[in-house]
C-alpha cells in the first residue's frame, strides 16, 4: 500500500475522481474484493462537486422507490461509518418536509414518497393542513398547503469529510490513493482496457472506473462513448440567524424546498442555515466558473426568506459560494459499462449523488468483480436508455 502522489507501474483497477462516488468504489474494491486497486485524483480528495454538496441524506423520493432503496441503504451506512470503516464522519439529524397541495404533481409526489417509506418502515409522518402551523412555527404562508410529510430520519454530512473518511479506509484496506495526477486518456488495446495515461505516466490495469463528475464526458469520448452531461453552477449561501430565531426555533429549519423548487434549505453545522439553489438550468465550464452567487441570486434569496421565514430575514451571510452539478437530461444517474471491455462509468448524479455514495460505491463494486449486482436493478441506470428517447426516463417532480 502507498499512500501520496506516486503512482504504479501497473494495477488491477483504477478508479478515476476523488470525489465521494470514486472513493467509495475504491474503498468497496479494496475492501471486498481481491483487485488491486489504485485511486487517480487531480486535485485533493473531495476537490471538486463533493466538497461543494450539501451533502443531505433524506429518503423521500417520491414513487422513484430505486432512490429510496439507496438512499436508505447509503444512510445506514454512513450511520455506521466509524464502525464500518475505522473512520468518524461529521452527521446531524434533520427531518426532511415536503408540503403538498392536493391535485398536484409536487402533492402527488410527496404523498407517493410517504407511502413508499411507511411500506418499508422508513420513519415518516403525515400532517394535515391545520397541523402545520404548530409543527413549523417558523413558516409564514403553510395556509397554502393540505398536508406535509415528514422524512423523520433524514440527516445532512459533510462531503469532503465523507470523501475523506472513504480514501483513508480504501488505504488501510490496500488501495493506493494517488492525489495530484490528471488521468489524460484511456488506453484501449483490441477493444479492451489496457491502461491509462496521466500527466505523470501510464498505468498498466484490467478495469478502469471512471467518477469524474462533469469531466466524465471528456474521458468517455476518448473511447467513443457518448454521456450526456451538462455541468451546472448552483449557488450556496450560509446564513448566520439571529440570536433570537436560534433561541425560538433550536433546530432552525426542517430540510425542505422553497416556494417554486428553485430553492431549498437545511440546517447547517454551528448554528448556521444554509440556502442552496437547484436550477440546474445554467451551464458552466467546470475548470471556470463564477465561485460567488450572483448579486440577483442573493436579492431573490432576500425576498424569497423575507416571506417565507420572517425571522431570518435579518439573518448575517455567513458565508457563500457556488458548485457544479453534473446533470443527465433526466436527472438520474449512469452506472453502466458501455465502452471496451473493462470500462466503467459512474456518472451524472444531477446535484442527488451524495446521499447514494456508499451504495454506488458497492454497486460499482459489484458491477466490476461480479458483473451484476443485488443491491438495484442497476439496468435502471443504463446509458442506452437515451438511445430512442433523448429525454431518457423523463425529468422528475421534485430533485433535491
């Protein structure tokens, strides 16, 4: 085992980005498999997308149950992290609401989430319209709603932290972690996987995976695989409320969308609250993008917690920043091997990845060492499904 920037002559697997998907499959490989395996960063683990995640671990996903499977089992992984790994991870517990109004397709989909979790013993609890007021005092405007649902066991990490804790245990279970080297190019010998190039030299192996986050399409054209990827800049704010909003309300804020579902909110370590965008609308180049939320971003946010939440609307930003997503036209994911042979792709987690990490890291797992997996019918996130329709599995009602 080596741990720093040198890497190998050769070996079994090796898994390119340091974000929380690549050091997941990394520590999966290493930990439960024979394969040798080799983790390629650019930059330092949990650089990129990861270390700008907010990093929410809810369950609710509406009638899309394959999300609440992996959601529920990641969860409990990182629940268990420590035990699991040898390695502490940050996590606080925060319910996740959805307020619905009835015929409506943002109302229909937090209902069907409630039945999909009361159907698997998944915590979760129903709120008529005349209870809300009561349950989320610091809610202005909860009149427009019939019910809400409350995933009661959902909670929020930290990504870089997560990443982080998943290099260390690939380490100690054998992998090598090698930060600080570009992967340029995949080598491809009789339509197998031979190596790759770096900026520091080839690496002879029999598997390649590639979870490179918005750089993925890059590296899968090289071996004429088409991902549809558009990277996005969304916008984070921090916000340091008042003494008093702390005093009244000691959990700040359920996790929950904002009015339009453009927004949406949690509660964020020391006291703060952190407000986040979801356009995933606005295309971006992930080597250069605007790090700062535009001056119209934070006067929206301004007027949005204004009527919203009353009590934050003297709130201090306590910090701010932007992150790139990386979206498929459907907003779910590719896990999927559709290149030459030993060639893996575990792509386009559309600004939802985080809370599926260990889970997608033992699936590509699976995947790579046993060629299928009985976790989820990994089929489900198969790159040919936007072969006859563009749209692939269509876009989804609610997508925090």
């Amino acid at each position: 085992m080596s741990v720093g920037p040198t890497l190998p002559d050769s070996t079994g697997v090796v898994v390119i980005g340091g974000g929380i998907m690549g050091t997941a499959a990394a520590y999966f490989l290493a930990a439960e498999s024979d394969r040798d395996v080799t983790l390629v960063e650019r930059d330092n683990v949990g650089a990129g997308s990861t270390g700008d995640s907010s990093a929410i671990l809810r369950h609710h996903y509406g009638d899309e149950e394959i999300y609440t499977d992996m959601a529920h089992w990641s969860h409990e992984f990182y629940r268990s992290f420590e035990a699991e790994t040898g390695q502490a991870i940050a996590h606080a517990d925060s319910p996740l609401v959805r307020f619905g109004e009835d015929d409506t397709e943002a109302g229909e989909y937090a209902a069907a989430g409630y039945d999909a979790l009361a159907q698997r013993d998944i915590p979760v609890t129903w709120y008529d319209g005349d209870e809300l007021p009561e349950q989320y005092p610091m809610y202005d405007g909860l009149e427009a709603f019939d019910f809400a649902v409350s995933d009661d066991t959902a909670a929020y990490s930290d990504g870089t932290d997560a990443a982080n804790g998943f290099s260390r245990a690939a380490a100690e279970a054998g992998a090598t972690v090698v930060t600080g080297v570009a992967v340029e190019s995949i080598a491809v010998e009789d339509d197998e996987v031979a190596g790759v190039d770096t900026d520091d030299g080839r690496v002879a192996c029999d598997d390649v995976v590639v979870a490179a986050g918005p750089w993925t399409p890059e590296l899968a054209d090289d071996v004429g695989v088409d991902v549809p990827i558009t990277p996005t800049r969304e916008q984070v704010v921090i916000l340091d409320p008042p003494a008093e909003y702390v005093e009244e309300f000691p959990e700040l804020t359920p996790t929950t969308s904002m009015p339009g579902g453009e927004w949406y909110l949690r509660p964020d370590f020391g006291d703060n609250v952190l407000v986040a965008t979801h356009y995933l609308t606005e295309e971006t180049d992930p080597d250069d993008y605007d790090d700062a939320p535009d001056e119209s971003t934070l006067l929206e946010l301004t007027d949005v917690v204004t009527d919203t939440m009353p009590g934050l609307a003297d709130a201090r930003v306590q910090g701010q920043y932007c992150g790139v997503y990386s979206t498929t036209p459907d907003h779910d994911f590719v896990i999927d091997d559709p290149g030459p042979d030993g060639c893996y792709f575990a792509c386009g987690f559309s600004g939802h990845g985080f809370k599926h990490g260990p889970a997608v890291g033992r699936i590509v797992r699976d995947v790579v060492v046993d060629g299928d997996t009985d976790l989820v019918d990994v089929d489900y996130f198969a790159l040919d499904r936007f072969e006859d329709d563009p749209g692939g599995h269509g876009m989804p009602a609610d997508n925090v």
